[in-house]
C-alpha cells in the first residue's frame, strides 16, 4: 500500500473529526474518504489499515473495515472482482479475524462487531460450496485465545440472525442451502442421524437436501455449552470468562427458537443457563434469562419435543434453580438498581411464559409437569412483588391458566401484594398519564379474571367472594352516608361494584345446559342481588353504580327469574329518584341526569336479555312508562330510550307477529309523523328557513352588533337569549325526530332481526322518511358553500371549523398533558368556560360552540340514517328516484366538503349502499356514480397530500410512532398542522377500507361480495377508476393506507389475470405506483409488502404481457444482461426465492440509505418493558402513469 494513501486517509480523518476543522475543509476530506470506496483496490488499502498490529487508531481501523465492507457487500458479485481477487478478500476478512484483533479486554466492541459482520457477508455469499473449510477454520481458531472465541461467537450469531431471523436480502436468496449448512455444523453427527436417517430432508416431492455434516463432528451446539458452563466456573479466576459467558449466551439465544431440541437435549444446555441465573455478575443473568425467554416463548411443533427438553430438567432441579434466582433478586432489590429491576422484570416474564406456552399451549392434562404445584408457588412469589409491573405479570399465566384442563381445578390460595410507589415511579419516569393507564389496565385485568374464575367454578367464587363484597359494600354506605361522596370513596366503590359485576357475569354465563349449580345456588345468589340492591341510601352516585348490578345479572335473571319484578321495580324507582327538585345545584343536577339515563338504558339492557319474561306484563309496563313520559319534563333522548326499551321488549320476545307489529306500530308511527310533519319539512323547505331554524341567521345579526359595539364577547340580552332558545329547541327537534327513527332501526338489528324481515316492518314508512333525511343532509352540506360562508361574519366562521373537542382528541393522541395544555389555552381562549350552566348568561362564543356540536351531530345521525336503510335491499333500491336524490343530498357541494367529512360520507354512507346493493339493481346504481366519486375524490386526495407534503409531514412513517408520539412536543410545531395532516391520512385510510371491504374482505364476506366484484371489473369505467385509486393509495405517505392498498391489488390479481383489458392497469400503473413507493423512503416499513406485490405482479403478468419486462429494463443501472440473469433465475425458482431475487434486483431504487438497509432489528427477545405491557394487554397520488417516477425511468 503506497505511504502517499496511508498519509492522505490519516490527514482526511483527522480532518473529519477535529472539532475546529472548516466545514469546506472537512467536506473536502469526506469526498476523498468516499472516492477511496471507488476504487477497486479499496480491500487492499482497508486490510492493511484495520489490521490491530500496524497501530493505527480506532477510528482509522473502523474506516479501513468500511472499505473492506463496500467492496463485499456492494462489488463482490457485479463483475469488479474476479475469481482470483475474491479469494484475496476472503483471506483478508479470514486474517482480520485471525489476527487483526486486540486483546479481548482492550478491543473496542464496534471494531470486533465490524469485524464479525465482515466475515458473516463474506460467508453467505461463498460457503459452503465455495467455501466447504469455512466451519472447519473456525473449529480451529476457537481454541487459540478468547479475542477470537468471541469473534467467532458474533459471527454465528449474526449468520443465524441473517439466515433464520431476519428478512437478510443475500441470505434470502441461498437460504436453503445456508439454513442446511447451518444447521448441519451446529448439531451433532449423532442428533442428525438420529433425526435424518436416511441422510437426506424432503423438501417438495423432487427435492432433497442432504443432512449429513462431518463424520463425528459434536456440532457447536455441545462446544458452546461446555465453554459456557467453563467460563460460568472460571468466573472471578479469569478475567474473560464474564464477556465470553455473556457472548456464549446471547449467540445461543440466537438459536433457541429454531434448533432442533433434540440437539439441545443432548448437549444438555438447559441446566447451564438456569445455573447462569444464580452468578453474581448482573450482565451474565440477564444474558441467561433472554435465553431463558426465548425457549420458554417457543411454539414446539410436537409433544415429544416440548417433553424431552422442558419438564426433565425443570422437574429436577431446574425449577429449584429459577425459584432461588428470583428470590435472590427480589431480596437484593432495591428501587434505585434499575438494571437489578430490569432483570426481575425479564425473569417474571420468562417464569409466566413458561406457564403461559409449555403448560397452557393445550388444554391437556398430561402436560401437566410433576413439579407443578411448585411452579404455583412461584407465581405466588412473583404475584407477591412489590411492583405492580412484575406482579401483575402473572394475569396472563392465571387468564390462559383458569382454561386448562387441570389448572381451573388446583386449589389456590391468597396472596398479600402490598404495591411500592418507588417502584411505579422507576417503571413510568413519572409519566403520569401512563402509569393511569397501566394501574387502570391492570385493574380491568383483575376483574376480567375474576369473571374468567366465577364463569369456571362459579359458585366456589360465590360463595367465597360475596360475604366480603357485601361486608365492604355495608362499611362504604355508612362512609357515604356519614361524610357524603368524595373522590376516595367512588373510586373504592367503583372497584367493589366492578369485582361484583365480575362475579355475576362469570355466573351467568356459566349457566348454561351443562350447569351444575342447584336451585340453592340460585337461590342465594337471587337473595344477594336482591341484598345488594335493597340499599335506601339517597347517594345518587351509589344508585347509578347499583344499576350495574342489574345489567350483569341479566343472565342470571333469564335462568332463575323469581326476582325479576322486584329488580324491574328497583330500576324504575331509582329512575324515578333521578328528578331533581328546583334546589338542586349544578353538580346535582348532572348526576341525577347521567343516573336518569343510565336507568333508562339499564331497562333496555334487561329487555335485551329477557323480552319473554317481561312480555307478559307488557301492558304494565308500557303504562309505567308512559306515567312517566306524562308527568316528568324529559329530555328528548330520554324518551327516545324508554320507547327503545318497549320495542325491545315486543319485537324481542317470542310473541305472535300480530303483536309485535302492532307494538311497533304504536311506537314508530307516532316517530315517523312528527318526522314527515309539514313544519319539519318547512324547516327544510329552504337554505334560509334552515339557517333560521337552527339559529345561523340570529347569529349572523348578533355578529354585527358584537362589531359595532367592539365588544370581544359580549353577552346576550335576555332577548336574544329568549329567540337563541326558540331555535335551540326547533333544531333540537330536528335531530331528535331523526335519531329517534334511527334508535328504532338500530335497535332491531341489534336484537337479531333479519334484514328481510325488519324490510317488511319498514317499508310502508320509508317514502315518509327519505325525503327529509336527504333534505336535512343537503341542508348541511349547503353551510359550507361559498355562497353561504360569504355572509358569515368572520367569528361566526368558527361554526364551521373542527370543534375544540375533536382538536383536543387528535393532539392529545399524540402529546402528554403537561404539552397540549399551552395550545388548549390558546384555542379554548383565555376566558373561555369549561362548562356553561343553563342558568347562567350565555355569550356569543357559548352559542358558536353549541351550534358547531349540533352540526357535527346531526351530520353524522343524517349519515348513518341514511348508510343502514341501504341493508333493507330491494326495499330501499326500488324507491322511484333514490339514485338521483342521494346524489343531490349527498354529493351537493362536494367540492367544499371538508376531509373529515369525507371520512363519514365514505364509512357511512357510500360503503353500505355499494355494499348493500342488491344484484339486480348493480346495472341501474352503480356505474351512474361510482366512477364520478372515486375519480373526484382521487382528484381532492392528490391535491391535498401534494399541499401537505410541499408543506412538510408533522408525523412519522409508522403507525405505532403516531399513536406514540413523543412527550415534549417542539414548540414550533403547528398543532392545526398536526390536525389537518392526521384527518387527511383518516381519509385516506376511510378510502382504501372501502376498497377492502368490496375486494379484500373477510372470509364471511367473499362469497357474499363475488357479484359485486364482478360487476364493478366488468365495468370498463368503473374497474378504470378503481385502478387509478389504487395507485394512488398505494404511493400515499400514510404506511397503513399503502399496506391495505397492496392487500387489495394482491386480491385483486387473479380476477384481473382473467380479464386482458385490465392487464396495463396492474403491470403497468399498480407496478409502476408500487416501485415508485419501493423508491421512496418514507414506505420503509412498507417494503417487504411491496416487495411481495411487485414479485406477485410478474409472476401473474410477465407471461401474459411483456410491460412488467419492459418497465424492469427502464430501472436505474439495469443493463440487458442483468435483467436476463433475473428473468432465468427467477422462472426456475420458488416463490420466497423469486421475493429475495426481486429484491436484490431492485437494490438500487429501494428508498434507503445502503446502511439503513442492512440495519438490524434492536432485538428478537420478547419485550417485558412497561410500554408493551400497556400495549400488550390494551382490550391504527397521481392519475398520469408513471408520476412521480420522474428520475427513476429515465433512459
């Protein structure tokens, strides 16, 4: 190597990093680095410049290994480097390994693991068939000294990450012939006779993979476990022996989930690594118990294996081990140790995987190990932790566990869990929003399991759990009747009514034909119901939480009805308790009406669960009911439930179809009157009349005098206030008449009715109903017109905009509490009320807020409306007119629709009338309006994301990261930004679920929608249009919006593969949109699914047509021969193969850096932090072809 060269790299990384370098200087030595990476004699330079013996820095050995790096990974096979010169690398890389190390104390990691990586690419291209010595060299070099044991440790874990783990593009491509190799060096001769014995592994019915290795050879596997089980003894004695434990470990953790277990078995690995838990170094017992988790965490695809490696070595002694390990842990714990608390938490989850997979994967009692009743025992000490994120831990093994065979019949016993704040504090950085979140999930854990423990042995729960509820129940009343309701005490009432809702459900739905209980056990439950509920307490907030008895008793009630009266009149006191006198407060007033409700909808609930038993005194309840409709001043959604509640009840029980119409007649006529009346229909007569009605115009008025008088917010004069609330109560009546016929429809379908039948009760009111739902919807949509907005004084603009609420929903997604705060002032204004009482003085800012709420309301009512009559079929398509009507309604003004309008105009209306379309109708319905909307929507998407990417993404590429976004938000950061950009990716994503739901749906729904899939390709416009929204959903900066595009065209394949007019649209414009998105890195998380569409497109197209050739030989650096390497390669081999050639031949247009692409995964060890915990146990464009790959098909 010339000393000129030496000299220059020296001088240009010195350069580089001098901290008081020019930046013209050093970007003057960075162009020289990178020139060095052009040169074909870069291996020469870079192997002398690594080697540890020549002394040059760190950073001039890191460069020099990088040189080395470019020429393997980037050059060794695109014909820079012959035969000849590929050997010398091999042996450069083969003598860095050797001897271009330090000692292993000294050596900086980086520089081993680039040394390692170095030998693994070198390794997958050549061996083993140009390489057959490769495992042999190794063999020897691992007994010279530790450097190079470790070496040799990183280069098989990284070969079995690259080949078995990770999605490698170079191992992809030979990755039978190295997962063969592979596997056959690290089991022995022995194991792999015993599991191949005629030498050879059937792959296909003409394939054979030889799996012989070296005749007597004990494979690594039984080489590592020896070294491993030597350095745990050597510790303290040899300075090494900790970094190669913990290297031995984590290069065996990269094994666990795929070797065979005989072969671990043999070596008698298992002991080892439990032993590995007792040593006092704190690196090598979280090494062992990451080892631990992912062959705990392993799906054995036999009985006999899970049996021959699991319980043998825990049932003597192993178990013994792990329960020693923990205990030691937990002892010498204290909060301020944080890597201590890491290893705690790793060991308690690895102690319930073990519970959860190897004794749960199957409801089998012979799993079952011998040593179970310790195992148990375990659990209780891990569940006895004072941190809520370890003990809590074990609600997974008990919620897998309460389903066994023979688990749900072990005896338990109680355990004492007295939680540590300290330890909440270490676990959530004093996050306070996500430890609420955590502390809440747990609790709704506890009571989901309480319910799983009454449904398997309900009465042993009763009977055990009721006498504690009741006394705890006794001592809160008193403390409620004493002092009154505080936070303290709802929130411990809020727990006992949740564990008693828990047991009562479990009970009821154990109450089925195989019960067992007795007409005692009913009994006593009934009596504890009736117990439970018998409280006289005036506490509102303890009559609205005992209606939650009532719902979960329900089917309790159904099989042992003695009460069932007595419960009904309960309800309808604590309904009728709910009436506040005039001297109630604000506060007061509240509670009684969210109990009012909640009592309401308790009786619909309870008509849900037993409409026959409450059928025969119908009559007497439809009294009630009305008694109370006459003498309270209700609400309307209030009396929109109690008449729910009586349609429940007929239309659910089995009485004759005579009484149910008449009951549904009696209840629905009376709706769709006021509905249809003239002056609802003179409401809509007009714009104006609207604008009147719900009270725009008065505003308009009152706008000007705020103006003229120069008053920021006035108050309104009692006179104003006196005609606002003439047209609060006129628009109230509007979307009350409208929700209540919508209530009643809903209700029957929620009650099971069929589609045809609830047709038959509809259809004589449809003609009274569309009419004014499709006005009131145009009256809407008109608001946002240009004409309409221009008479707007500009704070009554604010009618229009997104509501404090919805802008609060969207940011607070994404940022903590202590960050939305500065911009929920600016936007609520600093004298803005929080809640403005009916009493009090209402101003102009109040009425803006309520009007803009009811808009949003309304829309969404009218929308749904609308969308569900669509399931009533041929009765609702045969409506003289309905197409041209909905169009008026529902596409009046489209142009000024807003995007998140667009998204419940999508989800709500267009889906289910696409959908919903009965065969027969398709020819008349859909070609007259289908093509028109996607192709306008189309047109206002591209428009928008073309806006809102010139103006730059707030938001991250993945969608965990956007429910995730981070705490401290820039303060810079435009929180409308956020806003506009998310409610453009929800319409996005509204689209492309259309698109789902008609191509792509569940299996339920394929057979269902074939017609219809039919129908819209046949179509020439429409299945044009539908090709054109796909490549644009596709290329979109939203990676879910992308990856349900790509679902849809990979569904999409065989149908359009039939029919030869639509061949370009998928080999040209989808796989053009799909590599212009390959190209671009925002869809790096996308790629493997891309990837998948493109190979899928030219296996399917490329013998039909020659456009996919075509458009592969315009692709950057692609030459004639390249592409004919690919195409014979590509035709001869099977279909992973033929995803890892499409890969690798696309390289240069994939859109990441070349380091970003070979960048690995953080870990393949299951994650037991506090975040996925929370997450874990949680009950997210162009038309012209070829835009947007301007630069990428150049010739």
């Amino acid at each position: 190597m010339q000393q000129e060269v030496v000299s220059n790299v020296l001088n240009a990384l010195d350069v580089i990093y001098n901290p008081v370098s020019s930046d013209q200087d050093r970007q003057a030595a960075q162009e020289y680095c990178e020139s060095l990476k052009k040169d074909p004699r870069c291996p020469i330079y870079g192997h002398d410049l690594a080697l540890a013996k020549h002394g040059y820095n760190d950073i001039v050995r890191h460069f020099g290994l990088g040189l080395l790096e470019e020429a393997v990974r980037f050059h060794w096979g695109d014909g820079l480097y012959g035969d000849q010169e590929r050997e010398i690398m091999k042996g450069y890389v083969s003598d860095l390994l050797a001897n271009g190390t330090k000692e292993m104390s000294v050596e900086k990691r980086f520089v081993k693991e680039k040394v390692a990586r170095l030998f693994v690419e070198v390794v997958k291209r050549e061996w083993p068939v140009r390489w057959p010595d490769m495992d042999r060299h190794l063999q020897q070099l691992y007994e010279t000294n530790p450097g190079v044991r470790e070496l040799i440790l990183m280069v098989y874990r990284g070969l079995a990450e690259d080949i078995f783990i990770y999605e490698d593009m170079v191992a992809a491509v030979r990755k039978k012939e190295l997962q063969r190799a592979l596997f056959c060096v690290l089991v022995s001769d022995n194991v792999l006779q015993i599991q191949y014995p005629e030498g050879v592994k059937l792959d296909s019915e003409n394939d054979f993979v030889n799996m012989r290795g070296e005749q007597g050879n004990p494979g690594w596997m039984q080489r590592w476990t020896a070294s491993l089980r030597h350095s745990l003894e050597s510790t303290g004695a040899d300075p090494n022996s900790e970094a190669l434990s913990v290297a031995l470990l984590r290069t065996l953790s990269a094994h666990m989930d795929w070797i065979i277990p005989k072969a671990i078995v043999e070596a008698n690995l298992l002991p080892v690594i439990c032993n590995a838990l007792l040593v006092e170094s704190l690196s090598v017992r979280t090494a062992a118990v990451e080892c631990l988790l992912i062959l705990f965490n392993r799906n054995f695809t036999s009985y006999d294996d899970r049996a021959a490696l699991i319980w043998p070595v825990l049932d003597h002694g192993g178990l013994d081990v792990i329960f020693a390990a923990f205990q030691k842990a937990k002892n010498d714990l204290n909060a301020a140790d944080e890597e201590g608390y890491q290893f705690v938490q790793k060991l308690a989850q690895s102690i319930v995987t073990l519970g959860v997979s190897q004794i749960c994967f199957k409801r089998n009692i012979s799993l079952v190990p011998q040593q179970f009743a310790k195992y148990l025992d375990l659990l209780f000490v891990v569940g006895s932790h004072p941190s809520y994120h370890v003990s809590s831990a074990t609600i997974e093994f008990w919620q897998s566990g309460l389903r066994h065979e023979f688990v749900h019949i072990y005896q338990y016993r109680e355990s004492d869990n007295s939680p540590a704040m300290e330890y909440l504090d270490l676990d959530f950085s004093g996050i306070a929003d996500d430890m609420k979140t955590f502390v809440g999930n747990c609790r709704q854990r506890i009571i989901e399991l309480l319910r799983l423990i009454a449904k398997t042995r309900p009465f042993d729960s009763f009977y055990y759990l009721s006498p504690q509820i009741e006394k705890s129940m006794a001592s809160l009343v008193l403390e409620l009747k004493a002092s009154g309701s505080s936070e303290r005490l709802l929130r411990i009432l809020d727990v006992q009514i949740g564990v008693s809702e828990a047991l009562l459900l479990g009970i009821g739905s154990s109450l089925g034909q195989d019960s067992k209980a007795t007409e005692q056990d009913l009994f006593n439950v009934d009596s504890f119901i009736i117990r439970m509920l018998s409280d006289d307490s005036s506490d509102m907030n303890l009559r609205k939480s005992l209606l939650n008895i009532v719902s979960s008793s329900a089917d309790i009630i159904r099989v042992y009805p003695r009460s069932t009266f007595s419960i009904l009149e309960k309800v309808f006191n604590i309904l009728t308790a709910t009436f506040s006198s005039p001297e109630d407060g604000d506060s007061a007033t509240s509670v009684r009406s969210e109990t009012r409700l909640k009592a309401m909808q308790t009786l619909v609930k309870l008509a849900m669960k037993i409409p026959n038993q409450l059928m025969p005194t119908y009559n007497e309840i439809a009294a009630a009911v009305g008694n109370i409709m006459n003498q309270f001043a209700l609400k309307g959604p209030e009396r929109t439930v109690l008449l729910e509640f009586m349609l429940t009840i007929g239309l659910g029980s089995d009485t004759d179809e005579i009484k149910q119409r008449e009951i549904f007649s009696s209840i629905v006529e009376p709706l769709v009157a006021a509905w249809a009346s003239e002056h609802i229909s003179n409401y809509l007569a007009s714009q104006s009349a609207f604008q009147q009605v719900i009270g725009i115009s008065f505003l308009m008025l009152a706008g000007q005098r705020r103006d003229s008088q120069g008053i920021a917010d006035p108050d309104l004069t009692k006179q104003e206030s006196e005609e606002l609330n003439q047209s609060r109560q006129k628009r109230q009546e509007l979307l009350r008449c409208e929700s209540a016929l919508h209530t009643m429809y809903k209700r029957m379908i929620d009650i099971g009715m069929a589609d045809t039948r609830i047709a038959t009760f509809w259809q004589p009111y449809l003609a009274s109903i569309l009419p004014n739902t499709l006005m009131f919807t145009r009256a809407l949509h008109c608001l946002w017109s240009t004409p309409v907005r221009q008479q707007f004084p500009q704070p009554l603009e604010a009618v229009l905009h997104i509501s404090d609420s919805e802008r609060a929903f969207i940011i607070g997604k994404y940022f903590s509490y202590n960050d939305i705060m500065p911009f929920a002032k600016r936007m609520l204004g600093k004298g803005q009320k929080s809640k403005v009482s009916r009493l009090q003085t209402r101003n102009y800012t109040d009425e803006i807020n309520s009007l803009r709420s009811y808009l949003a309301s309304a829309r969404e009512e009218s929308y749904q409306l609308v969308g569900n009559l669509s399931r009533l079929g041929t009765t609702y398509y045969s409506i003289p007119g309905l197409l041209d009507n909905l169009q008026a309604s529902l596409f009046c003004e489209a142009e000024v629709i807003e995007n998140r309008h667009w998204k419940l105009l999508i989800s709500l209306v267009v889906r289910p009338l696409v959908l919903n379309c009965p065969g027969e109708y398709l020819q008349s319905f859909l070609p007259q309006f289908f093509p028109e909307f996607l192709g306008f929507l189309n047109r206002k998407l591209a428009t928008d994301w073309d806006t809102l990417i010139a103006a730059g993404l707030k938001m991250s590429s993945s969608e965990e990261e956007q429910d995730n976004f981070p705490h401290g938000a820039d303060e810079n950061v435009d929180v409308d930004d956020i806003v506009t950009e998310k409610i453009l990716r929800d319409a996005s994503r509204a689209l492309v679920e259309f698109m789902v739901q008609i191509f792509a749906p569940g299996e339920a729904s394929q057979e269902k929608n074939k017609v219809l899939q039919a129908f819209l390709l046949d179509d020439a416009n429409i299945a044009t249009s539908v090709c054109t929204t796909l490549t644009q959903l596709i290329t979109v900066k939203d990676s879910s919006t992308c990856q349900r595009a790509i679902n849809v065209a990979l569904k999409l394949m065989q149908p359009i593969a039939q029919r030869p007019l639509l061949y370009d649209f998928m080999a040209q414009r989808v796989l053009t949109a799909a590599l212009e998105a390959l190209h671009d890195s925002y869809h790096e998380e996308d790629q493997d699914r891309l990837l998948l569409l493109i190979t899928e497109i030219y296996i399917a197209f490329r013998p039909l047509i020659d456009t996919p050739l075509h458009l592969f030989a315009k692709l950057p650096n692609m030459s004639p021969s390249k592409l004919e390497t690919f195409e014979n390669s590509f035709s001869t081999s099977k279909e992973k193969q033929q995803r890892a050639l499409t890969k690798q031949l696309l390289q240069d247009i994939i859109g990441v850096s070349k380091g970003q692409w070979y960048r690995k995964q953080q870990s393949y060890i299951p994650d037991t932090s506090v975040k996925a915990a929370i997450k874990r146990h949680e009950d997210p464009n162009k038309e012209e072809e070829g835009e947007g790959l301007p630069d990428l098909f150049d010739d």
